[in-house]
C-alpha cells in the first residue's frame, strides 16, 4: 500500500496506477482526505488517498519515492508486439466495458457507454446520455481528465492508445481543427513549413494527426515552450550533406 498526494482525485488515482504500475480499475482506495479550496486560496487541502492493488496484502503505507524505486527494479526489457487475435481482442475488449462501466456508475453523471470499438493499435469509446455536457465541462477540462485517465490506465495494461467521444465532442473539435488548419496548410504549401498557434490537450494530438497524414513527406512533430503549451510544427527533413 502506498500512501499519494494530490490536487484532485483524478491526479490521486493516476499517480497511484503509475507508481503502482498497473491499471486504475485494479487499485483499491481508501480516500483519506478530500481536497478543499480552503478560504480565498489559504488553507487548502489536497486529496490524500491510500493505494494498493486488489488483493494484494495491505502493508503500511510507504512513502512514494521508495515505491517508485521498487517499482523500476521490477521492470523489464519491452518485447515485440505481435498482432492480438480475435479472442484475446474480444478479451480485452471485455475488460475494458467492464472498467469502462464501473468507472460511470461510481460517477455522479448519468452517461452510458454506447460504442466501444478495439483493433491492434487503439481502442474507440463513446459515451452519450443526459449529462453529456457536464461530463464535458467548461472549455473541456472534464473530458481531458477523463481521457487522461482512461488512457493511463488502458495503454499501461493493454499497450493501446485510445479515442474518446463524449456526444459528438471529438467529432467537434476535429471540425473545428480542420478549419484552423486550412491557413496552416497554405503556410506550408507556400514556404515549406509552418506551426501552429499554442494548442491545449486533444487539439495537438488532432492538429498533428492531420498534418502527418497530408505531409507524409515532411517532419512533423510537436514541439513544447517554455510555459508548457504544445504547438505542431512542420518543416523540411533535414539532409545529409554529401
């Protein structure tokens, strides 16, 4: 058992599938503390949660940095992916209704999951139902934490990247993107290369995915500043010189 600090709950639950090295389904959580705002940002609190993986003995808790060592001793060499067949796909995809559903009836939102799709490289998930939007949250921040999270817990356990959809959100932002790019593009057609302005969370990852898939021939890669923010950036391969 190990014993994790944090802003919220989300941040709680992944440090404690990182440290732990296993998925958020798999942990079991004793909440020990709520976070509180305090007043006029003084005596706040953050969330203090104790975490273990199911079934595994309950030992005191240890401090985080010891388990981290712990964990790293424990890792071994990646192997090979070879392709999933049917049945351990249909098995995975199993796994992952089932994390999928406990995950929305331990929320507070009355949302379903309506489509969930797994191939050899991501899985697909959509939910939808009355409080779409307050799952989403203002400008999104609900939707990037829980896609944050999902995305921790699935591509630790399966090595599988993931694509949510709340409602038609994604589909949405992808629009939106593509709209945005149209300038981009005409940069790049015009002198070769160009970047994007600042982009936040899944706009980068949409913003990159079109730029690769129209300039195969180009260096196309995201590119962090100073405060943080990701910006796509697409430019010439550099050339060996003879």
């Amino acid at each position: 058992m190990i014993e994790i600090t944090a802003k919220t709950l989300e941040e709680a639950y992944t440090k404690a599938s990182s440290e732990l090295n296993t998925s958020i389904v798999d942990l079991d959580i004793e909440v020990v503390q709520n976070a509180s705002s305090g007043f006029l940002g003084m005596f706040s609190k953050p969330v203090i949660i104790n975490a273990s993986i199911k079934g595994a003995p309950k030992n005191k808790p240890q401090p985080l940095k010891n388990v981290s060592k712990t964990v790293k001793s424990k890792e071994h060499p990646k192997k090979e992916e070879e392709p999933r067949d049917s049945k351990e796909t249909n098995k995975i995809k199993y796994e992952i209704k089932e994390g999928v559903n406990r995950l929305l009836d331990a929320s507070c939102f009355n949302v379903d999951l309506v489509e969930l799709r797994v191939d050899n490289e991501e899985v697909y998930i959509k939910l939808d139902g009355e409080d779409v939007a307050l799952m989403i949250g203002k400008e999104g921040y609900r939707y990037k934490a829980l896609s944050y999270i999902l995305h921790n817990w699935i591509k630790i356990k399966y090595n599988l990247n993931i694509s949510l959809e709340i409602a038609e959100f994604l589909k949405n932002q992808e629009e939106m993107i593509h709209k945005y790019l149209i300038g981009i593009k005409e940069k790049i057609d015009n002198n070769g290369k160009a970047q994007t302005k600042p982009l936040d969370g899944i706009l980068v990852k949409i913003a990159l995915g079109e730029l690769r898939s129209v300039y195969p021939e180009k260096y196309v890669a995201i590119r962090t500043l100073r405060d943080g923010r990701k910006i796509v950036m697409v430019n010439e391969f550099k050339r060996k010189e003879k």
